[in-house]
C-alpha cells in the first residue's frame, strides 16, 4: 500500500484545527497531532478496520477529539478527504469524493 495522500482541503481543514487548538495551548495542539498522526497509521495499516461511512468512503473517529478521517482505498492508494470536526457542516466535504475518483467512477 503506498503512502496515504491528503486532500489539499482536508490538509488545510487539520492545519486550522491544530492552530486553533495551539492557540488554546501548545500542548492541546501536539495531542490533537498525535492523534491525527495516530489515525492516519492506523487506517494505512488496516484500511478495511473502519466501516463504510459514504458509498465506498469509510471514517475513522478520533478518541479525545470531535474530528472524524474519511477515506477511501483505490487500487493501492489511500486518499483522505477529510479531517472534520465532527459536530459541525455535516457533509461540506462531500464534493472532494469526486476530485479524486478515477474518470470512470465519476
């Protein structure tokens, strides 16, 4: 499996995040990262774990945070759509499923 690619959307979505935690305090933010670092490995090494949440795209929730990771496996590649907070705009992501489908899936 090569390594998971992060939407640009969902890369800025955690860096906002992290400042807002940072803000509250440097380290709130390094256990935010942790955790989203922790995650991200997780699915890398069992990507099947985690449930289908949309169509072919599965979530994993973190444990101390309100913020979910969609995802989804295409051939031997994991793409991440999202890092959201799980208690606000619920599907704003969605139109980033068909940035990176295949052309014949979209």
């Amino acid at each position: 499996m090569d390594k998971p690619v992060i939407h640009d959307d969902a890369r800025a979505e955690y860096i906002e995040s992290y400042v807002w935690y940072h803000e509250r305090g440097p380290h709130i933010a390094e256990a935010f990262e942790r955790e989203v670092e922790h995650a991200i490995a997780a699915l890398y090494e069992f990507p099947d774990r985690w449930p289908v949440y949309i169509g072919k795209w599965r979530r994993i929730l973190l444990r101390r945070f309100p913020f979910g990771i969609v995802y989804g496996v295409m051939g031997n590649q994991i793409v991440i759509v999202a890092i959201m907070h799980t208690k606000r705009k619920p599907g704003y992501w969605k139109d980033r499923m068909f940035d990176v489908l295949p052309e014949g899936n979209k």
